[in-house]
C-alpha cells in the first residue's frame, strides 16, 4: 500500500477472515491499539516531522503490509513468508531464498486463559504473549507465516516452541550459549542448516548474487539505524526514545528498501536540527536514560511512554529492539555463497543476548554507549519471569557502578497495572540523577 493511501479506503475485513484470524476480537485489539497510540505518539511536542512515516506504519501494520505481502507471493515476487520471534535469526538468508521475513506479533496480553492451558502461569509475557496471539487468532503476521523460525536463546522459548509447533509449522535454530571458536564453528553450521531448510521452504537456491544484494539490503537499512542513533547524542535530543523504539520494531515488520529510506529522512531531518541548534524532541536539559534489558515488541511501549511523560529522555537502547539490530554490519567481501554465510554469522554471533555466558562483553556496551551518548543514567528492565535478564541485572547494576552511572532495575510485565508505582519510581530516580 502506497505510504499516502488511507487505511479507510480499503475494507481488510475479507483479508482477515481469508488468514482465519477472529475477525472481531482483531478489530477490538486494533482498537485499543490505536487509542494507545494516539495517546503516546501523537500527543508528543515537536516531533520531527519526517516520523509522520512511523504513523503510517503503525496504522498499516496488520492491514496494508499484510496486503502487501500476501500481494507479492500472489504475484510469484515473493515465495514464502518467514515468521521470527528474535533477532537471532538472519533476515539476509529469508530475503536471498526468496522469502519475506517477518517479527511476529509478542507484545501484549491475549488470551491468556487459553495460554495458561498449555504454559504455565509464570511462563515470560512475551512467550505468553506470542502463544496467546495465535490461540486468539489476532496476529495477522503468525496467521500469514508459511515458516516460523523459533531459537532456543532461553528454556521457556525451548519448551513453549515445543506447544507453538503444534499451531504452526516450525524450524528451531540451535544458539550456543558460549562465545569461544568452538561454537562459533557450530553457529556457522546452524546457519547453513537453516538456509538449506529456506531453500527447500521457497523452493528456490540461494545464490551469490542473492545473497549479496540481501546483504546489502539489510546492511543499508541498519547505517541507516547507524546514522540516526548517533543523532541522539545531541543536546537537545531530535527525536524520543518512542519514537526511535517505533523504528527498531518497524525494522521487524516493514519493507526493508522503503524504511531505509524514511529512516535516513529522519536522520537527515534530526541532523539538520542538531546543526541549526534547534529545540528537538525534549527540552535541553532534559534527564537523558540509557534503556537496556530485555526487547520491546510491539506495541509494548509503556515503559518509554512513562518515562518521557515523566520528564525524562530514552537516548539510546542496548537491547535486540535497539542497538544490538544494527550497531554491527555483515562483511560485504564475500564472493561466495559459503563466504557469504560465514560473514552472516559472524555478525550475528556477536550479538550479546543474555543467553551467553560470560556476558562481558554486554557490560560494556552499556557503559560504552552510556558515554557516547551522555546518558545520565540507566535503566535496565527485565520482563517479569525473565530468568536470564533478572539475573545478568546485577552485573548490569556493578559495571553501571563501577563507570559511575546512576542505575535503577525494573521487573515490570505488558499490563498497566503498575505504571502508577512505576511512575512514581522513575520520578524519583530522574529527580535523584
């Protein structure tokens, strides 16, 4: 759908019911999304106006994308399309076997009485969240999924794919959990395993002309993310943090060649601001938080919402819904096919989840990022269950301590029950910082 075509011009609802989604609790969901939207985005004071792109992708996202992909498998432009929950699973290989790759709906809570049939109560929201979706049948991405490609980064993703498969058609890519030659050797494995399995799935061959121009796609689409985080460091920030979260989960979702192109509008646009020393999108001054912890699917904004309402500014996200998208590039030197996939997992084997051990190594990207971009303090948030990011907290908290950075952990779930106390408490952290 053309980025100026309103959403009103084209009834989905036949769309919907095509995919088998519930076509009326989807209407219900998009409508609370919407007026939540409406109250976070469109409420900010001088925005850029180049993020009127970022309202097109949210008004689109489970209609005129949906189009749009299904539109190019019609057509024969596109084979399949290729659902992800994580970040660890390389779009340049979709996109060269001629698949359309895809983050799928984790972001909110959804019948969590059928969920809590088949997980247990204190299963991860996020986990909770995706298998709710597709038990209620309002993610129009898990619907259109021909594949989903699921990761073992944590035991309850392990154990709840073993429930999803049994909803959808899945392929399960073994990370190691250990950064050493050894496991690099056996993620490279994995890697080619996977795109022999995309291969036969799009019924096509991944070629080295393919896979260079994927490279290439998903590299320029990640300077893209480059330029515009480095704008942040300014002082006036040009644009929120719920805005630059809005970008990291619209690279999830949305044509990889178009975003690149709104995304470095933006970054033209906030650079501008930055040169002409323009009032951006928080006051000078304004207290500068460094988000890091666990990945913010859409549309789970609550956290950034409170905040930027409270006064504060999100600078910069160590995290998968951040900077661990785009901070490294993939090698684009390779000739061959077998290069080519050595170079993609090497660059993804530097991604630092919380799934590995030692973790050093995301203990200082956090400080590192924290002074590059003059963040006053830092605020590290753990999912609620989420073992393996509540207990890397406290590595977070003495690196953080040790640079001199103020801190503050949050263990906070999709719900909005506890944005009072968590307003309460971030207000006095911006207050002390």
């Amino acid at each position: 759908m053309a980025e100026n075509e309103s959403v009103e011009e084209y009834d989905y609802h036949p769309m919907w019911e095509g995919l088998g989604m519930d076509v009326p609790a989807h209407d219900g969901l998009l409508g609370a999304v919407g007026q939540m939207y409406g109250s976070m985005f469109l409420t900010q004071k001088n925005r850029p106006a180049s993020t009127s792109y970022l309202d097109f992708v949210a008004s689109n996202i489970h209609s005129g994308r949906i189009k749009e992909m299904l539109d190019k498998k019609a057509s024969g432009e596109a084979k399949k399309i290729i659902g992800s929950f994580c970040l660890y699973v390389p779009e340049e290989i979709v996109t060269a076997a001629g698949g359309i790759p895809v983050g799928l709906c984790a972001g909110a809570d959804w019948a969590t009485d059928k969920v809590e049939d088949h997980l247990p109560r204190n299963t991860c929201p996020l986990i909770k969240g995706f298998t709710g979706f597709k038990l209620g049948r309002v993610c129009p991405y898990i619907e259109a999924s021909d594949l989903v490609v699921g990761e073992n980064t944590c035991d309850g993703k392990k154990k709840g794919y073993e429930f999803f498969a049994t909803q959808k058609p899945m392929y399960i890519v073994d990370i190691p959990n250990v950064h050493d030659e050894r496991t690099l050797e056996d993620w490279k494995g994995e890697v080619k395993k996977l795109a022999r399995r995309l291969e036969e799935e799009c019924g096509t061959t991944i070629t080295a002309e393919s896979l260079c121009d994927a490279i290439k796609l998903a590299n320029d689409k990640r300077r893209a993310l480059q330029r515009l985080a480095a704008t942040r460091a300014a002082d006036s920030v040009p644009i929120s943090g719920l805005d630059s979260l809005l970008t990291i989960q619209a690279a999830f979702m949305d044509d990889s060649a178009r975003l690149t192109g709104a995304i470095n509008a933006m970054a033209d646009e906030c650079e501008r601001r930055n040169a002409e020393g323009a009032e951006g999108a928080a006051p000078k001054g304004a207290k500068r938080i460094l988000y890091t912890g666990t990945p913010m699917a859409v549309p789970n904004w609550k956290l950034f919402n409170i905040i930027e309402k409270a006064g504060g500014v999100v600078v910069g996200e160590e995290a998968c819904t951040g900077s661990r998208y785009y901070k490294d590039l993939v090698d684009e030197s390779g000739t061959t096919v077998d290069q080519m996939l050595d170079a993609i997992a090497e660059r993804y084997f530097k991604i630092s989840c919380a799934v590995f051990t030692p973790n050093d190594q995301r203990m200082a990207d956090i400080v590192q990022m924290a002074r590059d971009l003059h963040a006053d303090g830092i605020v590290d948030c753990s999912l609620q269950f989420c073992t393996l990011y509540e207990m890397e907290a406290f590595n977070v908290e003495k690196a953080a301590e040790e640079a001199g950075i103020p801190f503050m952990h949050i263990t906070t779930d999709y719900t909005s029950e506890d944005a009072g106390q968590l307003t309460t408490r971030i207000e006095a952290f911006l207050e002390t910082i």
